[in-house]
C-alpha cells in the first residue's frame, strides 16, 4: 500500500471519476470470492470503483479491509463507492504513474 498525496488523490479521483463502479458489495459482504474478483480487476486496471450496495454503514471499514487483503490504496470514499489504487507490477503496464509523478 502506497501513501498518496492529496493533489494525487485529486488527479486519481478525477481519473476514476467518468468510470462505473467495477465491483459490486451486496448481500453476502466481502467474501474470498470478491477480494479474488477484486484483485484481478486492480491488477489489469490499477484503478478500481466499487460500490456498496449493502453494508452501507460498514463502507469505510470494509473499504479499508479490501484495500489491506489486495495491497491497494484508498484514493477516496465518495457516497457509497469507493475508489482504489494499486500501481501495476510491470512498469509498461503502469498507466498513471506519470501523472502521480507530477503531482510531487
């Protein structure tokens, strides 16, 4: 997991921002099932939504669980969708980190 500045956030925030939510938390919570789901998602996109569409009230907590079980970053928790980062293994797959780099 990374720390992000906050003009980071704001320039992951603004590219997450035209993009529907990826992964959807329903009834059965945050399973195996869905940490799997959402790793693979972050690991090709780098930048994931998710949204909540149960377990409203848990969203912060659970956001914060999903990122520590896939080695992401919280980028921001607007209404009931969250917004993750994971930088991309390979350097060539890496879509954003030039944008971030800027940001320093």
């Amino acid at each position: 997991m990374i720390e992000l500045t906050s003009r980071q956030r704001k320039i992951l925030e603004k590219e997450a921002q035209p993009m529907s939510a990826v992964i959807q938390v329903g009834k059965y919570g945050v399973s195996e099932e869905l940490v799997k789901q959402i790793q693979a998602a972050i690991s090709t996109k780098e930048l994931i939504k998710i949204k909540f569409n149960e377990f409203k009230d848990e969203k912060k907590d659970l956001s914060y669980e999903i990122a520590e079980h896939t080695d992401s970053t919280v980028v921001r928790i607007i209404g009931n969708t969250t917004i993750l980062y994971k930088e991309a293994a390979e350097r060539e797959n890496r879509k954003y980190a030039s944008l971030l780099a800027k940001a320093n």
